[in-house]
C-alpha cells in the first residue's frame, strides 16, 4: 500500500530509527578519516547532533509535522558538534523552514524540504568542496525533485539510491578520498541517516509484515543549567528569567527590540507561533508584562542568580574583571587547559580531536562571563564552524579566532594585552595564529597509504600543519624527522607540549637529544597532558 503523506509522529518514529542506525554505524563512519589520526570522529560528531535533534522532537507534545521539524531543528542547532553536525544541524533547519506550518507533509513537501537543507548547508560553508557531505545532500535532493511519485515510501527509496550513488563518487571529486581509498564521512553518515528513515517509514508500512517503529533510542538527560564559575564574574542582572511565549504571528524581531533594554543576555528564538525568551534582568516582571502584549505564557522559569552563585561558592568574593571582554579557550590535557588560563583565558573549554565540544557547551561557556564581548579561540579546524554558530546564537558580541591548533591558540594568548580593546586584540591574536608552525605526533589507528608513506596501524606518525610528514615504529626517531621538516627557514624556539602517554623524564631525554641534532634552535618542554597525542609541537 502507497503512503501519500505522514505527521509529525510519522517524522519521530523516523528520526528515532535515523538516530539509532546511525549509533550502530558511528564507529565506521569515523574510521573513514582521510589521514590515520585518531581524530576522524565524524560519525560521532553526527549521531551527537542527530541525538539532540531526536530528544528535542520526542519532548513535544504536538504530531503536526511542522512542529516537530521545528523541534528537532533546534535540537540539532543546540546539540551541533564538530563541522559535519553543524551542517546537519543546518540540513534540519532548512528542512523544518520549508515544513513550518503544516500538518502532515507529502512527497512534493518532502523534496521541497530537502532541496532548502541542501541549500541552507551550503550556505553555512564558506567554500563549499564537492565531494563532500554537501555533494552528498544536494544530489540527493535532486534526485527527489526529478521523482514524480506522490508515493512517498517510492520517494525515500529514489533519495537514498542517489545519494548511494552521489557518495560512491566523492573519490572522484577530491584526489585526498582516492588516495585515501575511503568515501567521505559525513557523507556516508547522511547516507545511513536517509537508509534509518526508509527502514523506519518501511516498518509502520501498512504493507509492511511488521508494522512497528524501531525499538526507543535511550536518549540523554537534557543539561542542567550551568553553574557559575568562582570568582568569574560579577552579576550586573540577579534574575535568569525564562519564558514560552504562545501566539500567532508572533513578532520575534518586536520582542526582542522590546526587551533590549531591561538586560542581557538575551535570546528570542523560535517561530511564529511559540517562542522561547531567555534574558537576564532586574525587573523580570517587566518582562513578563511585555511579553504578555504577544501572547500566553507558559513554562515560567525565575532563579537569583546571585543565590545560585553564592551557594555555590559560600567562601569565594566575585571579583571584577578587568578587561571589557572574555576569552574562552577550547584544549585537552589539565597541562594545557592550566597554560592557557594562566595565559588570560577565562574559561577553558574541554575539547579537541576526539572531543569536539557542542555549539549548546560553546553558549554555555560564553554565557558563563559575565562581559558582553566575547574571543573565541577554537584551537582545532573541526570547532571552528561550531563556534561560529554558538557566535550567532549568543545576543553578546562574539569573534571567532580561526586558530586551527593549540599552539597557534597559545600563541594568540601570548600577545594578550590586558589595556586592549576588544577589536584590538581580535585583530592581534588573529594575527598571531600565523607566527607559529604546528606539528602533532601520534598512533595511527588504521592502515593507511599516504603520497609514498605506507603505514601500519599503530605506526608512530609525525604531521606539520595536518600534513603526514613521516612514519616510523620510534617516537625518537619520527621527533627527529617531523623537526627536520619543521626547522626548515625561519622559527628559532621549539616547545614540545607531551601528553599523557608520555613522561616528564622521557620528554626530557628526547628534548635534549633534539637539542643536540638541532643545535641552532632552542627548546622548551611543557607538561601538556593531552589525551591522544605523544606531542604538540609549536615552532616560533
């Protein structure tokens, strides 16, 4: 029997069975990294994402298919981690702006939708790369437009079969897959996605010998709400007030111009019809009484932040801080995370390859200083577009450093002048990121070919700047040549930050055998702590 449209319980059922194929298939998905770093964690980053999207939608009460694509957008722009799920995430919003509104969705709805997710991700990228999951998704949606079926079940089957087809052809696109003998990740994890939602619609088929949705996904407690840190801040407004406002045509752009001037902190998000106020003020009841004018309240939430902070740190007085702006740091390894505060960081995010931390944790932190101008220092090219979209979200003023490594992070902290403005030292430690060079050591975690490296997993492997450089079973000996590859020309002091798998009196022992080999540069050792990494290496 055909299915010529479904609601919004059709759309939980089948992001449910997204979100639990994709569990099942992260771990593949992550293997497909291009290099042999132990970084390639794109199918996490995506069932994270997916999981928020998932948790978000099954939390509304509503079945009409608009809604509960709204919903799931908003989980998925909260819970984004890394560069694939902030493209997912915007995969969704695209999707939920085409479905806004209505009740139950047909095949021709449904190749709208995906048509915009396609065109709203590639927006999202600066320089979009074919052959990647942007590839993936727009194919995909062209293959549902050209599909004249109102058979929907015919459609998911048509969408799934181009973007096979789409994904098995991104070696051809980009030379790295094809050496690499690898499909790209994320759009292997779209793919799996499309194949959990065609499995999902198949089972509740009327058609189908067992018409049931998949089992439930155990989905995670939502976040509580952040505590202060000690001594970070001081509370210029002592209530977080937060409010559902219920309507029609309701004037988000109104709301928020209306409530501007009774705080910070501020956020109206949602649509036309609820939306979600979240602001810190003096007067909530003047927030109430204006957010009355558009509509029924609902879900009212009032803490004393003041309260909250004090009982959290009875013995700590707040203190001021003295720069107009905040810093917040992302870095692994409590050495690292200890420099980088003592460096001027004021909050130090835990993250990085392997962990690549939420666009929500990113908010989290941002709303955790209490200054309206914030510095974002990334420290990895996987967070870099995870920050930018907690930037947006946030209503403080945000810049995003485009630091790619911890060293290039540590070293836009090391020009921080505490008497600089704000523009002034984003346009410094923008600068900065570019005086040193950057260089990893690590385990491979799988076989891999490389140019003319041919590697074993668990090979010793050295990269400068994300590029193999060497391979070798000798920690020794690959240091000795990634440094030989990293001292060519300029740079004169080498600091070697080692990790967790590394000690103090090792890191010594081969820092004074480099000085030895390299005699015309000097050489630091700091303990970094970081998890995954024999070294970081930054060359000044």
């Amino acid at each position: 029997m055909a299915i010529y449209s479904f609601d919004g319980a059709d759309l939980k059922m089948m992001l449910q069975g997204a979100v639990e194929l994709l569990g099942q298939s992260k771990e593949e998905i992550d293997s497909l990294n291009v290099y042999p770093v132990p970084d390639g964690d794109t199918g996490t980053n995506m069932y994270q994402t997916l999981l928020a999207a998932v948790s978000e939608a099954q939390a509304l009460a509503s079945n009409h298919i608009g809604a509960v694509a709204g919903a799931a957008a908003r989980g998925g722009l909260i819970g984004a981690r890394g560069n694939s799920g902030v493209i997912l995430s915007q995969i969704l919003h695209g999707v939920a702006d085409t479905l806004n509104g209505l009740e139950r969705a047909t095949a021709s709805d449904i190749a709208r939708a995906l048509s915009e997710g396609a065109r709203v991700a590639y927006r999202t990228v600066m320089s979009p790369v074919e052959g990647t999951i942007l590839t993936v998704v727009r194919k995909s949606a062209e293959g549902a437009a050209d599909r004249h079926s109102a058979d929907l079940l015919r459609l998911m089957i048509t969408i799934l079969n181009r973007a096979l087809t789409a994904l098995e052809e991104t070696p051809e696109l980009l030379p790295t897959l094809k050496q690499a003998g690898v499909v790209d990740a994320g759009g292997k994890g779209f793919v799996v996605i499309l194949e959990g939602f065609l499995r999902a619609l198949k089972s509740a088929s009327p058609s189908s010998p067992a018409s049931k949705a998949p089992s439930a996904v155990k989905l995670p407690a939502r976040p509580s709400p952040t505590a202060f840190q000690k001594g970070s801040q001081v509370i210029s407004y002592t209530y977080c007030t937060e409010l559902l406002v219920k309507g029609q045509n309701l004037p988000l752009d109104t709301i928020k111009n209306a409530l501007s001037s009774y705080g910070d902190s501020l956020m109206v998000v949602g649509g036309d019809r609820l939306a979600k106020v979240h602001i810190h003020s003096n007067n909530p009841g003047l927030v109430l009484e204006c957010c009355l004018k558009h509509g029924a309240l609902d879900d009212i939430k009032i803490n004393n932040m003041v309260e909250q902070n004090q009982a959290l740190v009875p013995n700590t007085e707040l203190s001021d801080i003295r720069r107009s702006f905040g810093i917040i740091s992302v870095g692994a390894g409590n050495g690292i995370e200890a420099i980088m505060k003592n460096l001027g960081a004021d909050n130090v995010v835990s993250g990085g390859q392997t962990l690549n931390p939420s666009t929500g944790r990113i908010l989290e932190a941002i709303d955790e200083i209490g200054v309206d101008k914030i510095i974002i220092l990334p420290n990895n090219k996987n967070i870099i577009l995870t920050a930018e979209q907690a930037g947006k979200l946030s209503a403080k003023e945000v810049s995003v450093i485009h630091s790619k490594s911890i060293p290039q992070g540590l070293a836009a902290l090391l020009v921080l002048n505490p008497e600089d403005d704000f523009e002034t030292a984003s346009r410094k430690m923008s600068e900065a990121i570019f005086s040193v060079r950057s260089g990893e050591i690590t385990a491979a975690v799988r076989d891999s070919v490389s140019r003319e490296l041919i590697i074993k997993k668990g090979d010793i492997i050295g990269l400068a700047e994300g590029d193999l450089k060497c391979t070798g079973k000798d920690l020794t000996k690959v240091l000795e040549e990634l440094l030989g590859t990293m001292l060519e020309g300029e740079g004169r002091l080498v600091t070697l930050y080692y990790g967790d798998a590394v000690t103090n009196n090792q890191a010594k022992a081969l820092s004074e055998k480099m000085r030895i080999i390299y005699k015309d540069h000097d050489f630091d050792v700091q303990s970094g702590g970081q998890p995954v990494y024999y070294f970081l290496i930054s060359v000044e």
